[in-house]
C-alpha cells in the first residue's frame, strides 16, 4: 500500500457508507456442511492444500535476532522448527533429532537458543542446522558422516516480513508468491520492525474455515459482538480486494472515518479510521489497529480442531529504550486482553458452529451476497481443492 492506496480505499468507503452499502457478490453463495465436519474432506485439504501449496506460518518479527526461535506442529503432527541463523536468515526446519528422532524443543515453545542440544543424547545442532557434535560419535556411529546428518530442512523464503515454507521437502518457495500489493502492505505497516509484546495459544473445537469465516464479513458485529466492536465499527461496511490465491486485504471502517469528510486528505489515517485485515490463508490473519498488529496463526489439528497463536506485534520502544513505557505497556495489555476477548466471542460461535454441523440436523451454509469475500474465499478455496462448480450438489 502507498499513500495514495490509503486513500482510495478511504473513499471507497465513504462512498459505499453515503449510499448505504457495501461490498456485494452478484448472488448468494450456498454449500454442505461436509466441507466443515467430514475427516474424508479434511483429508482431501491435507492433499490438496496443507502438504502441497507455500504456507505463510509466522511473521519474520517473531524471531528478531540470531538464535531466535518458535516451534509448532503443522498438519499431521509434522514438527516444525522455525530459527533465525547466525547469517541472519530464518529456517524451518524439522524438530526432530537426527539420532533418533527425538523433539529438539517442546512444542509451541520460543525463546533464543545459541546451540540445539537434543534432551535424549546430547546431539548438538547450530542455528543453521549442521550437527555440531555428538557425544562419543567417532567410537559408536562409524560409518556415518556427520556432514549428512543435519537438521531435515523444508525449503522457506521470507516475503514482505512473512515466513512461508513448502510442506513438501522437494518444493520451493517461489520468490513472486505473495502480490506486491500485499507486500507494499505489510511494508506500510511497518511490519518488519514490530516487536512481540505477548503471545498465546490453545485450541478451539472449530474446523480452520469456520474461524476463518468469521474473521473476514462485518455482517455479525451489530450481534457477536454488539458490546465489544459495534459501538466503533459502520455495522455491516466491509470493503476487500485479492490479487490471487486465498489471501485478501480487507478494510473494515470505524466510526472516525466519517469525520474524514470534514478533515483535508492529509489529515486521513486508515489505521486510525478502519481496521485493515491481511489474511494469508490458511493459516495467517493480520489484523492492524492503529497501535498494534494482531498476528493470529491457525493450525488445522483435524477436521473440527484448530490450534490459535495469538502475537500482539507492536511498535519497538521510543527512541532506543530497551523497554516500553509504564503507559506504553499499560496500552498494549489493554489491547492484548482486548483482542483475546473479541476473539472469543467468535471462538465461542464457532464452536457452537461446528457441533451443530456435526450433529447433521442442518446440513447447509449460506453466504449473504453482503458476506462476498466469503463467497470469494469459497470461489478460491474450490479451485484449489479442484471442485467443479457444478459438481456442489454431490458434496453431501
Ligand atoms: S535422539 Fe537426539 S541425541 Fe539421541
Ligand atoms: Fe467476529
């Protein structure tokens, strides 16, 4: 985004807002439930899009510097690994010992590491993943080579500030992944420079679409949400543009944005006036206020379970100070318990969501032609997944 794109989507706001409307699909979008709740479908996912497609699965400002490190489990148990190495780059790779097998570090933990030691052995890996050492390996492994038993590597790239790896060890990330839109965005943000106020992380009974589904329409604030987001948002004004794949950036207008009609252009500020969404699904939304980013991260566990990160990214301390103010963290707490509280009352309707589903009893979704950018996200998800339009109806 540049200064001129904030603008524009200021004005289309306004636009839509004078008239009373906002961003329509041409019709009404309607599926099974199966798509939610069947362990054959969450298999085809697996196929299709969780072991397949380049994952955006952290921001490059959760690992600031050299040693820094998250791990977590991707579909399927996979183990991940994620740390930024001594030539400064972030690796993801398998936390899984090369001796045998053993968890490096436990799961869903960070902190900054100089050396990986393994808990069972003692097999020590650098930041890079080469084996460092092992203890008494000449006398017991002869015939190994220490040179071939670094830490299994799944190919990554940083773009825009995000991570994005390739389940699959034999595919890469393709440097033109993400549209420049996107990135100009995340630059606009600053994200590469914010810094992790707090984190964190449990799993809701929902399956990943339902959660996300929820994260992308303004129709249910007036409702969900009615004492936490509605007194601040337009109701049911939404704007949202992709430029390819399951990502989008959506703009959800707050009330100050109408005062922009009395303020000069020069005095318009989109974090100040909307909430600006990014998400990379499935697994990454970005959602800028105007002092915070919210990074939430969702791993599917299995089809009705998906594990929540929830990184509150902030602006460094002023002017070099190693910490924040009293005021500044006092701020930031605000908002960390804030964004979890919202979430929840999401969190909580998904769950009911998906126990219904479950259930059978209503065996449909509908998307209001007002919920486009679920239609939309439907519109990719089925291409991706390989479904002929005309072919919904045998989804049941
Ligand atoms: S399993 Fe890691 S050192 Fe033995
Ligand atoms: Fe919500």
């Amino acid at each position: 985004m540049d200064r001129q794109t904030e603008i524009e989507l200021i004005k289309q706001a306004l636009a839509l807002k004078a008239c009373g409307e906002t961003q329509y699909h041409e019709s009404t979008h309607s599926h099974s439930t199966q798509r939610y709740i069947s362990a054959d479908w969450f298999e085809r996912e697996n196929q299709a899009i969780f072991q397949s497609r380049p994952i955006a699965i952290a921001a490059a400002c959760e690992l600031p510097l050299p040693g820094d490190y998250l791990t977590l489990d991707w579909v399927n148990g996979v183990p991940l690994l994620l740390i930024r190495g001594d030539d400064n780059r972030i690796r993801v790779f398998a936390n899984a010992c090369r001796h045998r097998n053993a968890r490096l570090l436990p799961i869903g933990d960070t902190g900054c590491r100089k050396r990986l030691v393994c808990p069972y052995h003692a097999w020590s890996y650098s930041t890079e993943g080469s084996l460092l050492g092992a203890p008494d390996f000449e006398r017991g492994f002869e015939g190994l080579d220490k040179r071939q038993l670094g830490l299994v590597e799944f190919s990554s790239r940083e773009i825009g500030g995000m991570v994005f790896f390739h389940p699959d060890r034999d595919k890469g990330v393709p440097e033109n992944l993400l549209a420049d839109e996107m990135v100009f965005g995340f630059a606009y943000l600053n994200l590469q420079q914010q810094k992790v106020y707090k984190r964190r992380s449990y799993v809701i009974k929902a399956n990943w679409k339902v959660l996300l589904e929820g994260g992308i329409e303004a129709y249910h604030f007036n409702v969900a949400h009615k004492n936490t987001l509605a007194p601040f948002f337009l109701g049911n004004l939404s704007t949202w543009q992709s430029w390819g794949d399951m990502n989008l950036r959506m703009v959800l207008p707050k009330k100050p944005m109408l005062e922009a009609a009395t303020l000069p252009e020069s005095a318009w500020d989109i974090r100040a006036m909307a909430n600006l969404i990014y998400s990379l699904s499935p697994t990454i939304t970005l959602l800028a206020q105007p002092d915070n980013l919210s990074l939430i991260r969702m791993v599917p566990l299995s089809v009705g379970e998906t594990r929540i990160d929830e990184v509150l990214l902030v602006e460094p301390p002023e002017k070099g100070a190693a910490q924040w103010s009293q005021e500044e963290l006092r701020t930031h707490e605000t908002n960390f318990n804030l964004v979890n509280k919202v979430l929840n009352e999401d969190w909580a309707l998904g769950e009911t969501i998906q126990a219904n589903m479950a259930s059978g009893v209503v065996d449909e979704v509908h998307f209001g032609r007002f919920e486009s950018a679920l239609i939309w996200f439907h519109d990719e998800y089925e291409k991706i997944m390989g479904i002929a339009a005309d072919a919904l109806v045998t989804e049941r």
